[in-house]
C-alpha cells in the first residue's frame, strides 16, 4: 500500500505560498529534501508464497531505504493496497497498529517541514527507540526475560517461546493494546495456533499475567484486563516415569561408553533422590548430616525456593562414592540427549527425560507407602495439590507395581528402604506432619 503522496500532501498544506501551489517542481524538491513513507507488506515474498509476511513502514531517502516492523504479519490473500489487512477477524485492530507506527513518522517528518529543520537517520532511530522504551510492551516483556535474576534457565527459555508466541500473534504490541477483547482474541488465536492442550495455553496466559502484573506495578498501565476473565487451567499433563523393573534395567545395563556412564549414573542418582535438574546441577555433599547410619540432605528447591528432605538412599550413596561425593554434571540439553542413548542400552521403549527420574521417584515412594505429605516434603512442593497429580496416576497400578518389586531380585529391598526414608523424614519434621 503506497500512501508516500499523503505526506506530499501535508507539504502543499503546510507552505502557504502561492509558489508553492503552484509549483510542482517545488513539492518534488520538498519531496527530495524529506524522505517518502509508505508501507509495504511482503516485501519479499514471491507470487505463489502463502506464507505470513510483515508488514512493514518504509522510509526512502537519498537512495537510501529503511523498513521500520510494525508486528503485523498476513498472508497474501488477506492483504489490500488499499484496505490493508481484510478477512481477518482482528483485521480492524491490526489496521490500527500499522496506522498508529505509520502516522508517527509522518507526523515526526511533517514537524521537521513545518520547523525547516533537515531530515536525519539518526534522528528517525531515536524517535523509534523513543517510542519503543514508552509504548512497547514486547520490548517490555522480552528486556524483562532476559534480565530477570528470579527463573531458571529452562523457565526462561518458556518465557522467551511465550515472548515470540505473543510478537506472532501481533494485536498486543503496545501498552494500549492491553485490554480484555485483544486478551480473548489471543485466547482464541493460541487454540489454532499448533495442537496445543488446554494446560500449555493457560501456561501462556499465566506468563502474560506476570508482565501485565509488572506493567500495573511500574503504572504503565491502569487495569488488569484478566479480571473479567477466566482461563481454564486445563488437565495436567500425565507424568512419565519408569516402573521398577524398568529401572532395574537400567541400573543392570552395562554401557562401556565412561561418559554416557556417566549420564546413567546421574539418572539413576534422580531417580532414588527425586531431585529435579536444576537441583542436581547444585548438589553439595556439605549441606549433607550424617544421623546414624543414614544421610540427610536438607536444602532448598532453586525453582520453588521450598525447603526439601531427603535420605539419601544406598544406590544413590554407592553413586556418590564413585564420583568422590561430586556429581559429574553436564548441561541439561547434553543430559537428555545422552540419556536417549542410554535407553537404548537398557532395551527401553520410553523418551527418557531427566524429569522422568523425579516422576519415578515420586511413584515408587508412592507405591511402597510413603504418605503424600511427606513425599510433598520430599519432593519441596509448595502445594500438596502438586504431589496429588502422582496419586492420582498410581491409584490403579498399586497391586501391579508392589508384583513387580516383589518379583525383581533388583529392586525387592526398594520398599525396605524406601520405608526408612517415611520413618527419617518424620522425625526431621516433627508434629508438621499428621501421621
């Protein structure tokens, strides 16, 4: 859509002169002092793509061409040069937003006409930048993800997803935009957007919550559009573990591989502690007590910043002794691909993931009796409705499992011990739980 001669316009408005109105050499010169604005959309794409493509403001001036994102993108056949975005039912509040970048630059280079003052790149960056830091709210959200001291690594990268989830969605660009109907058409958009479940949509909703929340704190906005608005939270996902004979071959698998080994080990370390990653990666021997014959680690949940208790089994002793009590970590993304592999050797059909240790964990203390408010002190939940989720997916497979530990020589004093662990973490804790 070409809309350059607007500004042309607003020249011949603004030069009172009979010269001027008269001359049209005069406005082309005008024209050649002052660059041209328009907005174009897909600039690069071909005939037959079908694709999204942005939409974007252009400014030419002296041969030279500058494209200015307005986070709008649409595919060809909802695009017009005339009307813009159409067959869209946000087509309205897009239009506005390209209209909104659009009139800033016009009306920036219309003062610089009517003040005889030159035309500058440097100028128009720093009215974009300026505009950027007062009305973005994606600028807003994605400065906040990076420099925020209070997630994790793998909480922050779901943040940034979210973060490029909401520029692609494109109606909520700016802190005006932050109003219950874009809210609702983003509900909407995120329902088409791929086969996600109900739960990782109001993951998404609760990430925007956090920056809308924020922004009311900093006062960059006046209401919280989420109070007219329910999101339903969806079921949780089902928790992947491994069951005790599944276990029992892994711990059995020989791997000659020292470093994939290695990965083994930590996995079955998860897997009779129940810490989760981001707490294995942080494990220090020091904060552990020796009572008796049993080790008791006391420390807090880096996601939760909850205290935990656990006893630290013999399997996962034996482990620490053959490291000289420190853990060979690795990054997260090297574990879980590795762990793929280690698998493989053990002969199961299962995408082990690090978390599926936590989960295996979880179910077996479940399975041999150990009750759901001290496995919530286990496990450093900070509501018990978490540790539930586990009772919940073992209730029908209680008989079934406590057969297979029966049966497996490997795992048959899993239960023994597991029971040390109920009788430990009670007298750690005290009156806090009823037994």
């Amino acid at each position: 859509m070409i809309r350059c001669f607007k500004l042309c316009d607003t020249i011949y408005e603004e030069c009172d002169t009979a010269v001027i109105r008269n001359n049209k050499a005069l406005i082309y010169r005008y024209m050649e002092i002052y660059p041209k604005v328009k907005i174009v959309h897909g600039r690069r794409f071909s005939s037959v793509d079908s694709s999204l493509s942005p939409v974007e403001i252009e400014i030419y001036y002296q041969r030279k061409r500058k494209w200015i994102s307005t986070g709008i993108k649409a595919r060809k056949e909802n695009w017009n040069n005339t009307k813009m975005i159409v067959g869209r039912a946000d087509a309205f509040d897009a239009n506005m937003v390209i209209e909104n970048l659009y009139n800033t630059v016009t009306t920036f280079i219309r003062k610089l006409v009517i003040d005889k003052k030159p035309f500058t790149w440097s100028a128009l960056n720093l009215l974009i930048e300026n505009r950027d830091n007062e009305q973005s709210f994606i600028k807003f959200v994605k400065d906040l993800v990076v420099s925020r001291k209070d997630i994790t690594d793998s909480t922050r990268r779901n943040h940034k997803k979210f973060s490029v989830a909401l520029e692609e969605f494109g109606l909520i660009l700016e802190f005006k935009d932050i109003n219950s109907k874009n809210i609702q058409l983003y509900d909407r958009w995120l329902h088409k957007r791929k086969d996600y479940k109900q739960s990782t949509i109001a993951s998404y909703h609760k990430y925007m919550k956090v920056y809308i929340n924020e922004a009311l704190r900093l006062e960059l906005i006046s209401r919280n559009p989420y109070e007219s608005i329910k999101i339903d939270q969806g079921k949780p996902g089902v928790r992947k573990y491994l069951n005790p004979e599944e276990l029992a071959s892994i711990e059995s698998c020989n791997i000659p591989s020292k470093s994939i080994a290695k990965v083994k080990d930590m996995f079955i370390f998860q897997c009779y502690t129940g810490l989760a990653y981001s707490d294995l990666k942080k494990f220090d021997f020091h904060l552990v007590e020796q009572r008796g014959q049993r080790y008791i680690l006391h420390d807090v949940r880096k996601k939760t910043e909850q205290d935990y208790y656990i006893v630290l089994l013999p399997p996962a002793m034996e482990i620490l002794r053959k490291y000289d009590y420190v853990l060979p970590i690795m990054s997260n993304e090297q574990y879980n691909m590795r762990l793929k592999v280690v698998a493989e050797y053990a002969g199961i059909n299962k995408n082990l993931t690090s978390h599926m240790g936590r989960h295996t964990f979880a179910t077996l203390s479940l399975n041999s009796g150990i009750k759901i408010e001290v496995l919530a002190q286990m496990m450093g939940h900070t509501d018990i409705r978490t540790t539930q989720i586990y009772a919940k997916m073992i209730n029908c497979t209680v008989e079934e499992a406590y057969g297979v530990l029966e049966a497996n020589e490997n795992v048959k004093s899993l239960i023994g011990y597991l029971n040390e662990v109920f009788e430990a973490i009670l007298l750690i804790i005290g009156s806090s739980v009823d037994v």
